[in-house]
C-alpha cells in the first residue's frame, strides 16, 4: 500500500517503503518500519512496534504494545499475546517436515507465545509449541517442546537453567523465596513451576 493509504489505519504509522495488504486490522499507536509487510487477515493489536523487514502472514495475530525486530517472519499458525518481544531474526516455523515438492498448507500447527515472553536474537521457535508468560528465550536457542512460564532457556534444543523475573532479571538459585536483585518481585519455586508470591507493577514501570 501506499503511504496515503495509511489513513485507513488511524493512530498507525507505516513506512513509505512497507506493504499493508488489505483487510487486516492494525490498532493505533502501531508503527511499521521500512520494507516490512502485512499480509490480509493480519490482526495486530496497539503500540506494537515492528522493525525493518518483518513479515506478518495471513492469520497472524499479535497482542498489544508487542515488539519485533529487524528480519522477524511470524507465520500463519503464531499467537502472540500482549507485551511479547521478538528478538532480530529469531525464527518461527509453522511446519515440522517441509518438503519443496509437497503442499503441507492444511498442516500448520499452531504456536502460542503468552503475555511478556522474550525471544532473543537468533532463537528459532519450533512449531506446535507453547511459551508461558514472561518465559525468557536466550539468544540462539531452539524451543522444541513448550516452555513453562518465567523460565530461562538456553542451548540446543533449549533447556531450562533457570528463572527469570517479570522485569527480565535472572532469578537467584537454591532459595526457598527467589528475591529479583533488580526489581524486588518476589517468586517461589514448586514442583518444577515458578508461584508468584509478590510483583510490583509499580516498581517495574521503571524497568521497562
């Protein structure tokens, strides 16, 4: 689309150089960046930010103030909620045995990634799976099964090593109450999931 035919989408600014395909739905306060791309039946929600070449396929939905950074392709089949950040080029598939030669359209599985998730840079996110909230994917790794929420994952395939706080900080070890040195979120460790004793919206306002 043309720079002028971003008044379709009130409150949202689109590149001259980016294509918005008709119909999709875009909230205001989105910006969209040079040579990016969304495709028809695209739904994005407000304050999301999308970098330089990014394509969003059709089906695609994206949460509220969600960020994706440069060279990001989120395929038909992703979900992904509010406050989620894509680290530059991590990966989505949609398919687990791509072939040229075979059509696998009606095959897509579906990956879900929850409120406040991060993916860092270069991760590759395997498709059918889950990331809990506020999870925190480490550069490079490769998610092949779900994530439980808050936790830190790294390597190849990912494994946990740890958690992280709502703010992002990696959570202390070996305590019965993990106190986050950075924001003073507080969290206990039960049965292999991390239980939210306290977070403090108000503190974490200054963190984000």
């Amino acid at each position: 689309m043309s720079a002028a035919d971003a008044s379709h989408f009130p409150g949202v600014q689109i590149h001259e150089s980016a294509y918005v395909d008709e119909p999709c739905e875009i909230g205001a306060g989105t910006k969209i960046w040079h040579f990016s791309h969304v495709m028809a039946g695209a739904v994005i929600g407000r304050k999301c930010n999308l970098g330089q070449n990014v394509v969003v396929s059709p089906d695609v939905v994206l949460g509220d103030n969600v960020k994706v950074q440069n060279n990001v392709s989120i395929y038909t089949g992703v979900t992904l909620e509010d406050d989620v950040f894509c680290g530059p080029s991590m990966v989505f598939t949609n398919v687990v045995n791509p072939r040229s030669e075979i059509v696998r359209r009606g095959e897509y599985r579906r990956t879900v990634i929850r409120r406040g998730a991060s993916m860092g840079a270069n991760s590759t996110i395997v498709c059918g799976c889950e990331v809990g909230v506020y999870a925190f994917i480490a550069a490079g790794a490769v998610v092949t099964k779900d994530v439980t929420p808050y936790a830190l994952m790294v390597g190849v395939p990912a494994r946990r090593v740890g958690w992280a706080c709502r703010c992002g900080t990696p959570l202390p070890r070996g305590l019965t109450t993990l106190e986050c040195p950075e924001c003073g979120n507080e969290y206990r460790e039960e049965n292999g999931r991390l239980e939210v004793v306290h977070e403090n919206q108000g503190k974490l306002e200054t963190h984000v």
